[in-house]
C-alpha cells in the first residue's frame, strides 16, 4: 500500500464526486467519525495513511471500494464505475430535461483543496438561522462599517463630489492622484527604491494577493505562509497552483513566526515568504528584531517578501509599525495595505500593491503582474478617487486605538472578559482587531474546532470562526473579532462563558 496512490486516488475520487475535503471532514463530523482538517489534508498530500476505520468512512463516501483507494486493488475502473453508477443513480432521481438526461456543472477541480472558512460552512449555518428568524451575535468578520465605526466625513465628501468624473475606466494600475499619494504614503514608511510605476491599486488587498499569487506561483512552487494565516494567501496559493507551506507563528513568544520553523521548511522550490503585520487573526504586531531576521533568511535564501500591511494603521500602546520593505533595499518586496480597515470602507473595495527594493530579481515578474492587472482593466475608481483624501491630514483612527478609544477600550475588555474564563487563555493583542485565544482542549475534550464553533452557534447564537478556519492545525483557538460596542462583547462573553461551564466533546 502506497500513501502516493492512496492520495492520488483519493482526489480523483473526490474530484468524481464534487467533494472537497470539507464536505469529507463535515460528513465524518455528522457520522460520528474522527476525521481532522490536519488528518485529511496529510492524506491528500500524501503524508500519511488512514487507520482501517477512517478508510472505510472515506471510501464509503466516495462511492469506491476500500481495496480501491487503498491501492491493494490495481486498475481504475472503480472510479469509472462509481461514476456510471452516480450517473445511473442521477438518472433515477428524474434529472432530466427535455427528455434528455440534465447535464450537471461541477466546480472546477481546482477548488478542490481551497478553504475559506471566514464565510465557510459556520457561516453557513448562521445564516440558516438567521433566515429562519434567530438573532445572531457576530464576533466573526473584520468589517467595521457595520459596528458603527464612521468613514470620516471627508471622505464620502470627496467621493460625492468627483463621482460624475469617475465613469471611465482608469489607467490598470490606478489614478495618477491615488497613486501619487500611496508613493507618499511609501516614503514615510521608508520603503526603499519606489516610483510611480511600483503602485498598482486593486478592488481590496484581495484583489492583489490573487493577483499576485496567480502571477508567480507554477505548479508546485512553494511559497510559506503563516500558521494561523489571514486564510486568502493559502487559498489564494492553492489555486494559483502552488503549495502553501506553513510555518509557525509562537503563541509562547507573542505569536512572533518561529524562525526555526521557517528554515526547515525552505526548499528549492520556496518562492517566497508572505508575513501579516500587523496580524489577522493573532492581533500581534512584529518589532524591527524579529522583521530583521526574517528579512536575513529570505536574504540567504534570495525569497520575495510579501507583507500584508492592511492593519498598519490600527496600532496601540504607543507601538510603532516597521515595514519589513524598509530593512530589505536588497531584496524584491511587495508591500500591501488599503482604506478597508484604517478608513472603515471595507466596501468601497481599495487597497494596493506596492514593489519596492531590487526590482532586477523581479523584472519578469513585475511584467506578470502588470499584464494580469491589465486583463481586469482597473480596480473600482470612485474608490481610487478618495486615496488622497484619505491618506493626508489627520487620521481619524488614531483616535480609536489610543485610550478612550473604542478600538483600544474593547480590546481591553475582550482581553479581560476571555482570558477570566477557566480554561481559556489568550496573548494580549496589540493591533488590528483581533484576538487569537486558547482553549483547554483537555478540559473540554475539545477534539473538532469547527464542531465546537457550530455547538456554541447552536447553544449560545453567537458567530465565531474556528482556528482551522486560518490554518492553524490544533483544534485549539478561535478567533474573536471585537469591533461590536463593549454591551455587545459583555453579552457575548457572558454566554460564551456560560458554554464554556458545560461543554465536553
Ligand atoms: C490580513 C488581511 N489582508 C487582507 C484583507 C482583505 O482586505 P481588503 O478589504 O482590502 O480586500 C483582510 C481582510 O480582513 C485581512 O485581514
């Protein structure tokens, strides 16, 4: 029995059958049977083997004999069969149409080993619930238009009055004025070598990661990627076609990336290094040491460096936020932030892409990312249109993050509120508006995250997203967004506390 044919088999059969390896794990969940996201994603990548129980359970789903998937049986024509026989079955359900048998479009196979849990299958279910007329309180998305947190009035100004001017297209990579401001914006943030040029805008820094992850990942080129992760760089790498290998950030050492880590996971084939400072979903933010270290290892290696930046503006306790492109002249950066969060446009869908550094490394590269840019014609230009506005003068969200501010007197709260529950701990955050904590899984039995976080949805009506749902792979943590008004968090914390008291898995 080869782990190599079992994992082959084991897509193909779940590519036969539409299944990711979400639907496995939540169908294991529903049938009692232990099956982890680590566990499935080890078995697909070929790592490990199941145990007899686990294979049955697979194979049973996918509709091929467990002689099949585990290899003992040669040919593939199970999978032909359980193909006939899924179409037979369809047939026998009526599908069809015009007398003919219906034609069914499945996902592409692409997306089959793509999570994105922030709006995943929790999510899923809490609007279920909410459809069905049950209030939900969400602790789970970073949007903060919705918790009352105000766009500054200047902004929406601005876009009010040049809007009858932003009908056209702009030029791919972005008005002139927006990214004339975010070259400013660049230079006091000290990143090195940056001309008009570097600049590109997206529909959000999502836009970017995509397109800069489609531009310069081949299939199975490998690119790191923390653990936890702001869980689109993973997706966004997968789909591209590239490997997404983690490492990991150390709760022990305030959920710095653990450099050791990184080095043991370099290969010839490692790319490129993405960090996230400041950090979704751990709220931790990197001091120049730990920046200077990472930047000698992608030196050592000759990696880029992709720095997700979007919260570089919502820093507390007097902290500063260093660019890691700013200790890297030598090396190919990418630097990326926008309006979403600091500005609190979330839809207004603005971010961008900044090159900086040795642009020789990249030249190639660079032309990738201008022609992908180009074939989407141009981010969202009303948006673009308030760069400028936004960038310059006074920032408002300065005075959310110092005392008194609501950003600031929230974490203070959350931070309090969670870590005083017996068997749950939690490093204290010092940016964006996240925290990371940790649960007892002794305590609470705790084996499936994500089951836990349906039972507290189901209990207590309260919206979280698991650990797993950012790549981490203990059954461990979750992640409380805190932008609701501190009434909201007490009530929240109160039930979430309450839960705690029974729970057991
Ligand atoms: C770390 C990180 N990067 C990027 C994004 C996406 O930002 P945008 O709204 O600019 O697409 C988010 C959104 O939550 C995020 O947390």
């Amino acid at each position: 029995m080869s782990k190599e044919v079992f994992a082959d088999r084991l897509k193909m059969a779940m590519a036969r059958q539409g299944k990711k390896q979400v639907d496995l794990i939540r169908a294991a969940a529903a049938q009692g049977v232990k099956l982890g996201k680590s566990h499935m994603s080890q078995y697909v990548s070929g790592k490990t083997f199941p145990r007899e129980d686990t294979l049955c359970f697979l194979a049973k789903n996918l509709g091929v004999t467990k002689e099949w998937l585990s290899g003992e049986e040669e040919d593939d024509r199970q999978v032909q069969k359980t193909e006939e026989s899924r179409e037979s079955s369809s047939e026998s359900e009526n599908h069809m149409l015009g007398g003919k048998k219906m034609r069914e479009f499945k996902k592409s196979t692409k997306l089959n080993n793509v999570l994105y849990d922030v709006r995943g299958p929790v999510v899923d279910e809490a609007a279920r619930m909410e459809e069905a007329g049950t209030q939900i309180l969400k602790l789970n998305i970073g949007n903060p238009a919705p918790f009352g947190f105000q766009t500054p009035d200047e902004v929406i100004y601005d876009m009010r009055r040049q809007l009858t001017e932003c009908e056209g297209y702009s030029p791919a990579e972005g008005l002139f004025s927006a990214r004339k401001a975010i070259m400013q914006y660049a230079q006091l943030k000290n990143l090195p070598n940056v001309t008009m040029d570097d600049i590109y805008t997206g529909n959000g820094v999502s836009e970017l990661i995509n397109l800069c992850m489609s531009a310069l990942l081949d299939n199975g080129d490998e690119i790191l990627i923390p653990a936890p992760d702001y869980p689109l760089w993973t997706a966004c790498a997968i789909l591209a076609g590239g490997k997404a290998v983690h490492y990991i950030c150390d709760e022990q050492s305030d959920w710095y990336p653990d450099m050791d880590d990184i080095r043991k996971k370099i290969t010839d084939r490692t790319k490129a290094i993405v960090i996230i400072n400041p950090n979704n979903p751990t709220g931790a933010l990197y001091p120049k040491e730990v920046l200077q270290q990472i930047v000698d290892i992608a030196r050592e290696h000759q990696l880029i460096i992709f720095s997700d930046e979007i919260y570089d503006r919502l820093v507390m306790d007097g902290e500063e936020h260093i660019s890691i492109a700013s200790l890297a002249p030598d090396l190919f950066c990418v630097t990326y932030s926008g309006l979403s969060k600091s500005h609190m446009i979330a839809g207004f869908r603005i971010g961008w892409a900044i090159f900086s550094g040795n642009k020789d490394m990249a030249k190639d590269y660079m032309e990738g990312v201008r022609m992908l840019s180009n074939m989407r014609l141009c981010s969202n230009v009303p948006a673009q249109s308030i760069v400028q506005t936004a960038l310059g003068g006074h920032q408002s969200v300065m005075d959310y993050v110092v005392p008194g501010g609501r950003i600031y007197e929230q974490r203070e709260y959350i931070y309090k509120a969670l870590t005083d529950i017996p068997g749950i701990s939690a490093v204290k955050p010092k940016a964006a508006f996240y925290i990371f904590p940790k649960i007892d899984v002794k305590r609470f039995n705790l084996k499936d995250d994500e089951k836990f976080a349906l039972d507290l949805l189901k209990d207590k009506k309260i919206l979280l997203i698991h650990g797993g749902g950012f790549n981490w792979n203990q059954p461990d943590h979750f992640r409380v967004v805190y932008l609701p008004r501190i009434e909201v968090l007490k009530e929240s914390v109160s039930k979430i506390a309450d839960f705690f008291s029974y729970y057991h898995q």
